[in-house]
C-alpha cells in the first residue's frame, strides 16, 4: 500500500470539494479522481492541479478503480440524485447498485485499505459496500453522522456562546430523519450540557433550545438544498476529518456509520455509533451508557434502517 494514497470516486460536487479541502489539509500524498463521466473528471483534476503551488505538496491525477490497488483509503461519493417523480425507494435501489458494483471492482482490485462510503442514503449504502465487497467490517464506513454532529457542535457554540472546540457532542442513528443527539454525552469543559447551560448566562429557556438545536440538525441539509442545490464545503471537511484519523492511525473518536453486531442491543444494521477510527478502519465501538430515550431512539433508527435494507 502506498502510504497516503487516496483514490475519490465520483467527481462531483462533494467529491471535488472534498479533493480541494484534502490537498490543502497536506494529509495526502496522492489523490487520485475517477468518474464515469470522463469531461467532468478531467475538468476537476485540471482546476485542482493548477492550485498545485498553492498547496502542500501532493500529487493529484485522474485515474481509474484499478488506481484502489494499493491505495489506503478509497472515498466512495459516486451516486444518481433523486429524479421528479422518482421515489426515495427506487434512488435506494439506484444508489445500492451503483455502490454495490463500485464495491466489487474495489475489492477485486486487490485493494487492503478502508472503503468510505458517503452518497446516500449512506447507512444502507454501507451495508451494501460490506456485503457486496466482502471484507471485514472494519474496513467498509460510512461518514454517517460526523456532519451532522459538527453541525450540531456549531450550534450549541453559538447559544453557549464558547469555541466550538470545547463542545464535545455527537448526533447518533441514521445519517437522516430519524438521527437525534446524544444529550447524555454532550458536554462543554466536562460539564455536561443539562448542567453547563441553565447556569450559562445567554440561556433562559433550556429545555425548549433543546429541542430547537436537535431539530435544526436533522433540517439542515433540507435547507441547505432548498439555496443552493446540495452540500458540500461541511461535509468535504468532515471527510477530510476521517480520512486524517485513517492516515495517521489516530485512534479518533468520530459518530461513522459501521456495522453495529451486538452494541446497544442492535444486530446487523449499520448506523452511527461512537466508533474509534485508526489505519485499519474501526477498532472499537464505544458502547457509552446512552439515556432510554436515546436507546429507543437508536433502536428506531434501527428498524427503519432493517425495514429500507429488506426493500431492496
Ligand atoms: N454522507 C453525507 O454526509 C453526504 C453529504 C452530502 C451529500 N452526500 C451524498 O453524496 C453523493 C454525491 O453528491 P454530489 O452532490 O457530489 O452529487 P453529484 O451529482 O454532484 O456527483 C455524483 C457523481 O457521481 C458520478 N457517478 C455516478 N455513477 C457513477 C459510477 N458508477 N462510477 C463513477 N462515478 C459515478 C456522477 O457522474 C457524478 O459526477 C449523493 O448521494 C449525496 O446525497 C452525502
């Protein structure tokens, strides 16, 4: 395996931002770009190389699935985006082959590293790349919640009125509706947010903010595609986040979507869970002593995440 190879498949909007933000954050010594629509990966890997004396050094190219060989991470962002008058269920169905097959041409390229996925509906299209690929669990994640539980951070930093990096939270479940944040774990400077934000002096009325804060996460994507058309800068560097705990073998604790087996009494679904990422993928799940209410609300992420699987 080369040491700091990363090869991008699909060369959109969030492949391509996460390309920008991966050559400047110097993590990478190669990145390779591949898309079924040739034009467009030219065009992206063209506009990224003349950036080339502006970033750290990183060799940056178009390839092909063949380039997974000995790269260490492969970022999986290829997928069809819902069409008028097409159902959620038939874009699964879309998405899950076009991920399926991606998984079988890596894993026959021979490639040893860690699969990450992120078109979605990305807890199904994980479970997808596992089976299809066949490797080991830990080797085959999604992005999952690491988005939203920075999008969830930032809000609680601005009413706490605090740097962002001393809120320590994390959304959990699906990467979708039926997410939700892990209250019991939030905490600012150790203390936990039930306790920080009564006492904090931009707070009067915690308990209705709460539920406000939890449910501008789960809205967000909504509005950001009602603007613009999609997302992409905050996710880019999410996975830019991952891909920096897989490089360095960090040992980070991130909310990536993994197989849960035999956690927080879920079997074989994937979905966000407090995983530690390192070289080899996930080495551990965090079974952290989560509330019944947010054991109930991980349990239904679950059976909505099995119901969709079993449609396909
Ligand atoms: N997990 C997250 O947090 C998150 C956040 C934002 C977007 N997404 C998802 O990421 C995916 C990509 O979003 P986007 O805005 O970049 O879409 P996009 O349409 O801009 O890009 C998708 C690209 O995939 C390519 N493609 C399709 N089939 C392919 C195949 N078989 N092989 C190679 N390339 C193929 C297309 O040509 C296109 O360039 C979507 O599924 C979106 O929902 C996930």
């Amino acid at each position: 395996m080369q040491q700091r190879k990363v090869v991008i498949i699909g060369a959109g909007s969030v492949g391509a931002t996460y390309c920008y933000a991966l050559a400047q954050s110097g993590l990478a010594d190669e990145m390779v770009l591949t898309d079924k629509n040739e034009d467009l990966m030219k065009g992206q890997v063209l506009d990224l190389v003349h950036g080339q004396p502006f970033f750290p050094t990183v060799m940056i190219r178009s390839g092909s699935i063949a380039d997974c060989t000995d790269a260490r991470v492969v970022v999986i962002t290829a997928g069809a985006a819902q069409k008028p008058g097409e159902t959620r269920l038939q874009l699964i169905k879309k998405n899950a082959e076009i991920t399926g097959s991606i998984a079988e041409d890596v894993d026959k390229s021979g490639c040893r590293g860690v699969m990450l996925i992120v078109s979605n509906p990305v807890d199904i299209l994980t479970y997808v790349a596992l089976k299809r690929s066949g490797w080991d669990k830990s080797r085959v994640i999604g992005s999952g919640t690491v988005l939203d539980s920075s999008r969830f951070r930032h809000l609680l930093s601005k009413h706490c009125g605090v740097d962002v990096h001393n809120v320590h939270a994390y959304i959990l479940g699906e990467h979708g509706d039926s997410e939700f944040a892990a209250w019991s774990m939030t905490n600012i400077a150790g203390i936990n947010i039930d306790e920080y934000c009564p006492v904090c002096v931009n707070c009067s009325d915690w308990k209705n903010q709460r539920q406000l804060i939890e449910q501008q996460v789960r809205d967000s994507a909504y509005h950001i595609i009602n603007y613009k058309g999609s997302t992409q800068f905050a996710v880019g560097l999410a996975l830019v986040r991952i891909t920096g705990a897989i490089l360095r073998s960090q040992s980070t604790i991130l909310s990536i979507s993994t197989l849960v087996e035999s956690h927080f009494g879920i079997k074989d679904v994937c979905l966000s869970v407090p995983c530690v990422v390192s070289d080899s993928g996930v080495s551990r799940i965090i079974e952290s002593p989560l509330s019944s209410e947010e054991l109930d609300s991980l349990s239904n992420s679950a059976t909505i995440l099995k119901k969709a699987l079993s449609s396909l």
